[in-house]
C-alpha cells in the first residue's frame, strides 16, 4: 500500500494553492493581451473576433477550474483527519486489544495449571469468550485502520493530480498569452491551447469521479465492522462477553 506522510500533503496543498494563483494572475492578463493584438490596424475584424472568443473561452474555463478546485479544496483537512483516526485505532485500540487477548488466553492463564476442581472448571469456562472479544476488536481496529489509511493516500493522490492537471493549465494560458499577443500567430496553436484547458476539465472530472468510487468502496468496507462487532461468536447479543459463570 502505498504511504501517506502529513508532510507531503501539506506541501501539496500549498503548492496547489500557490499554482491557483499563478493562474489566476495569468488569466488577468490575457484580456488586456488581446485587447492590444486586436487593436493593431493590420489584424481583419474576422481575426479580431476569433481571437476575442479564445481569449473569452480561455479566461471562462480557466476561472471554473479556480473555482471548482477551490470547491475540492474544502475538503482538504479530510486526508489528514483520515490518517491520525487510523493511527489511534491501530494503536490505541488494535494494541491494547491484542494485549488482552494474549494476556487471556487459555494457556496464558496461570492459575488452571494448578488450580484444580469445579471452581477451576467454571472459572476457566466463563474466561473462554473474553480471548475471542478481544481478537475480533483487534480485528476490527485493523478493518478500520487500513480503510482510513486507503482513504487518506487516496486524497493525497487525488490532490498531487489536480495540482499536475493546474500546472498543465497554467502553461497553457501562458503559450495563450504569447499566441494572443502575437500579431503572427496560428489558429491552429490557438485552438490547441483552449481544447488543452477543457481537456483539463475533464481530467478533473475523471479525477473526482475516481476518488468517489474508491470512497465509496472504502465505505462499503466499514460499513461490514458493524456487522462483525455484532457477532453472536464474539459478541453474544451484541455486547462483551460475560466473564462470571
């Protein structure tokens, strides 16, 4: 599985931070770049209009991108949370779990060796159950522990390509700028670099739709823990088991 470090994740998020407002100043720019191409005498009305609806496309993509990534961002705390909840269920209750369950265990318990007769017997048959409780909590804490880890790698992954998918765009919007700004420029670089900002779009549709899949996965896993912390083997009606005869 692959790991997630709090750190890299922090530095992600600024750099993303950081990428969206690169491009929000490079956006301010392009209107006032084509403003001045289209105003030069030698640039036909065809070609003016043309231009003004790139740079008009590019600016419009550009800003939702902003904005839905600003969207994403409000749920940047959520990997990290995901991350300490799966260290305290390993070791604040995986651990001590499987503490017990050792500790309890038919042949750890010492005193059967020599103590001997029907209290011994009813002593040792109400104790049966409490090793079982303690593996399924181990058990359990495992589930759990691994699911939120899934999760939080999941969210570091998802915001490293959203951050790729800006960084594309923000180099787009800068050969923009200089085709927009270019008295002699190609049509074809033009309409090359608006398709490259709603390609990007779309990777961050895909990207989102990928993260909520494996979610959901991650939740239907979890959703099983209630199933198994209910067992009638380790748990008989739901609760701990009794430990007196």
């Amino acid at each position: 599985m692959a790991q997630f470090s709090p750190a890299m994740f922090d530095a992600t998020i600024e750099e993303l931070t950081s990428g969206m407002t690169d491009l929000s100043g490079h956006l301010q720019r392009v209107g006032p770049t084509v403003n001045a191409t289209v105003s030069n005498i030698f640039i036909p009305d065809f070609v003016a209009d043309g231009l003004i609806w790139c740079a008009e496309k590019l600016i419009e993509i550009g800003t939702a991108v902003l904005e839905k990534i600003k969207e994403l961002l409000l749920g940047a705390a959520a990997p990290v949370a995901f991350f300490f909840r799966a260290h305290d269920w390993r070791t604040q209750i995986g651990g001590p779990a499987s503490g017990v369950a050792g500790s309890i265990g038919p042949n750890a318990l010492r005193a059967p060796l020599v103590w001997t007769g029907e209290a011994a017997t009813s002593y040792t048959r109400a104790v049966a159950g409490q090793a079982p409780a303690a593996t399924s909590v181990e058990s359990l804490s495992s589930t759990v522990s691994t699911a939120l880890t899934t999760c939080a790698v999941a969210g570091l992954a998802f915001y490293v390509a959203i951050g790729l998918i800006l960084v594309k765009l923000i180099v787009a919007t800068i050969a923009a700028i200089v085709a927009l700004g270019s008295v002699v420029f190609s049509w074809a670089g033009v309409a090359l670099i608006v398709e490259e900002a709603g390609v990007n779009t779309a990777m961050i549709v895909a990207a989102v739709a990928a993260l909520v899949a494996l979610l959901g996965a991650q939740a239907s896993a979890l959703i099983t823990v209630e199933g198994a912390a209910v067992s009638a083997t380790a748990f008989p009606g739901g609760h701990w088991p009794v430990g007196t005869a």
